[in-house]
C-alpha cells in the first residue's frame, strides 16, 4: 500500500491508536502533535517495526494560521482523520469566552479551515476520505457540556454537507461518535464518577481507543465504498 493518512491529534489516547491500526495495516501516515512531544517519540518508536514512513507535524492548531503551518508541510494525501480535540466541563454560566473560542477553533474552524486547504490534493487523485472523531454528545447533547455538546453537533452538520459536496469527486466523508473511552481525557472523572458512567452504559464498560480505531479503519477499507454522510456510533448502546 502507498497511501498516504494525515491524523491530527496524533498524540492522544484515540489518535495513537488509530495510527497503530493504520500503520500496521500499511499506511504512511503525517502525524500532527502540539505539546505532547514524549507521547509522539513513544508512538513513532511503537510503529518503527512496520517500516512505513511516518512524519510527525508539530503545530498548535488552537491558533489562527496553525492550519496553514500544518497543511504546508503535506506533500502526497489519500486521506484526514481529524482527532484533535479538548473537552471543557462546566455549567454554561461558568463558561469562559477564551474557552468556547479554544473550543471553536480546534473543533470547528481549524478543520474546516484545513480540509479546505488539503482537498486540491484529494480531488486532483479523485479519490480520498476524511473522517472526524466527533463524540456521542454531538448527537444527543449533555449537561455541563452545552459548549462541547455544540462544536462537536457542527462536526457532524459539517461530515453531511461536506459528503454531498465531493461525493462526485470520488472523496467519501463520514464521522465517528465514540461514547466514553478508556483515554487520559476521563482522568478528569473520579472513580465514582467514572462507575456511574459504566453503570449507563448498556454494555456495562468503557471502550477501548483500539476500537475506535478500527472503526476508522473499517472507513478507510474499500468494504465501507458505498458509505459517506455518516456517523457511526461506536458506544456500546449508550445512544441508539
């Protein structure tokens, strides 16, 4: 294979393992990190025995032009996965204006932002796919999440309108709703607090970012040809 994936959010719990599931399947892969550096060196010595061609991307995407600088250094592209994101917790009347623009930037602008400046690539093959890491509360919203309830519910209004607009184009686009993950973004949860959360989920745990992983992978496959506009749940019955 010689396909070429960019993954932000490299360095994460969910992006380090879909890039695990990636390289291990015989993608080359541009991996995008901001602060996390010792993550990255960890990731890029765990897919050293795959032998494929991996390139970490720094770039703080958080700001304006962090899109360009990042865009800039992609040559040959089959594929985005756009995992970057943050969580901010707290009633709305607490909520900090810096806070919802970090939040906007990094989920909404940015990859708006860079799937605009990297389709060229994508059309010019006639071939691609973009899928974004959205989350269960852009389907169904949460409490004292209202802020990321709305960017992560733009994401998936964004993976609908972008599919039908390059579905011509041979570039199928869809999004993945994960629930609650086994990743350090649930370190901000307590013990009881992360019970509870298992106690409403059907399947009575948390997922694991390998199966996250191979969801997206399972997007990128010729057996999912046929499937764009659409967001797969993967959540173990929390919403249906």
């Amino acid at each position: 294979m010689n396909k070429y994936i960019l993954i932000t959010g490299a360095s994460g719990g969910i992006g380090q393992a879909i890039a695990y599931t990636l390289a291990e399947r015989g993608y080359h892969l541009y991996l995008h990190y901001n602060r996390n550096e010792l993550s990255m060196k960890d990731l890029l010595a765990r897919l050293e025995t795959f032998h494929g061609e991996y390139i970490p991307i720094q770039a703080d995407l958080a700001k304006a032009d962090g899109y360009k600088i990042l865009s800039s250094q992609l040559f040959s592209l089959d594929g985005i996965i756009h995992c970057s994101g943050n969580s901010q917790y707290g009633l709305l009347v607490d909520l900090q204006q810096k806070e919802l623009e970090k939040l906007l930037s990094i989920h909404v602008q940015t990859p708006l932002m860079l799937t605009k400046e990297l389709l060229p690539k994508l059309i010019s093959k006639r071939s691609g796919n973009i899928i974004v890491i959205t989350s269960i509360w852009g389907q169904t919203g949460s409490a004292c999440e209202v802020a990321y309830s709305t960017v992560k519910g733009a994401q998936i209004a964004f993976v609908k309108a972008l599919s039908k607009e390059v579905a011509l184009n041979g570039i199928r686009v869809n999004g993945i709703a994960p629930g609650a993950v086994a990743t350090p973004m649930m370190e901000g949860f307590n013990s009881e607090e992360i019970e509870q959360i298992t106690l409403e989920i059907p399947m009575g745990r948390l997922a694991n970012p390998m199966e996250i992983a191979h969801t997206a992978a399972f997007l990128l496959s010729e057996q999912a040809s046929y499937i764009t506009g659409q967001i797969l749940g993967v959540n173990g019955g929390w919403y249906t």
